[in-house]
C-alpha cells in the first residue's frame, strides 16, 4: 500500500511542472511577436495585441528574460514607439579587445594556433625530476607548416574592408551586395598560405 502511495505522488509532484508542449507554444509564440517586431510593415497596434496576448496566455514556464522583455516591448508600443528594436550585435568582448585601438594580430599559419593578443606570462623554470623536452621542441623529422606573408594578410584585411565598407547601412538592402566579401577574403587568404 506504501509504495502505490508512494507511485501516485511521484506521478502528481511530476505533473505540476510546466509541460513540454506549454514552454514550446510559449516559445513559438513570443519568436512570431518578436518576427512582428521587426517588420514595420506590421501595425504598431497588432505588434502591441501580439506582446499582450503573450503576456496573458503564453508566459508558464517562460524564462524571466522573456516576460521583462514583453513588458518592455508592451510598455514601448503604448507609449508610441514604433521603431523596431535594435539588435546589438557587438559583443563586449569584442570591444574590449579593441578597446586600446590595435586590431587583433592576424593569423600566420593555417596549422597553427592564431597569435596571442596579451602578452603571455613567463612559463615556470623547468625542473630537475622532468626528463620530458619542452613543449616547443618539435620532432626532427617534423615539417614546418607554409608561412603566409604579412603583406599578402593585409591586403587581404584590406580588400575584404573596402567591399564591406557600404554594407555597413541598412543589412537588408546590402546583404546582396556584399555576399561576396567573404567568399573572396578567403579564397584570399588560402592564396597566401600557398
């Protein structure tokens, strides 16, 4: 008798969680409001009843992420704000890499990994129980790998900015435009590999 008791609230204590099939519709629902979003072809007023109709129906088991950003977005609507929302597609580590200026050192060689941007600490002294050779020792019979020029790296870096230089707009009118860039940066680059 213990166990079938046992049995039946394992079964409720699983039930009352959040179903599969609520979180996807939930998720499917806030991806079509936030498709309406960036369409400006799509009235502000029904971007508005979408976010609203998220926020009554479609929020168990949602992330906390979602319903602020639905509140925001409901917030924005009614407050008459009709731009679509800007995708901030820089990521802070990238910034602070080029935070100082300097771009990030270009690659060398195809088979090895690409140059540190800080400098490296000093390694720790070797000692006397190690028998094994340094890291940096290579094989005898070991081939180096091609060397790329750095005159033909950057004037790769250099063609590849001017073909994206007037694709830096509007993506949806350049996108045609510029499919080529990179396509060509790297076919540039394997030349110089070569």
């Amino acid at each position: 008798m213990r166990s079938g008791s046992a049995f039946v609230a394992a079964l409720v204590a699983i039930g009352c969680g959040p179903s599969i099939s609520s979180i996807y519709e939930g998720n499917i629902r806030f991806e079509h409001c936030y498709r309406l979003d960036l369409d400006l072809s799509i009235a502000p007023s029904h971007r508005l009843a979408c976010w609203r109709e998220w926020a009554s129906r479609y929020t168990y088991g949602q992330t906390r992420d979602r319903l602020e950003y639905a509140r925001r977005r409901a917030l924005a609507l009614e407050a008459g704000d009709t731009a679509r929302p800007r995708l901030d597609l820089a990521s802070e580590s990238t910034a602070a890499t080029h935070a100082n200026g300097d771009e990030p050192p270009m690659p060398t060689s195809l088979h090895k990994p690409p140059p540190p941007i800080l400098p490296a600490s000093a390694p720790p002294p070797p000692t006397a129980t190690s028998s094994a050779p340094p890291a940096s020792a290579a094989p005898p019979d070991a081939v180096e790998p091609p060397q790329a020029s750095p005159g033909c790296t950057a004037d790769c870096r250099a063609n590849w900015r001017s073909c994206t230089q007037p694709c830096r707009g509007d993506a949806a009118k350049s996108q045609a435009r510029c499919a080529p860039c990179d396509p060509d940066y790297r076919s540039c680059m394997q030349r110089c590999y070569r």
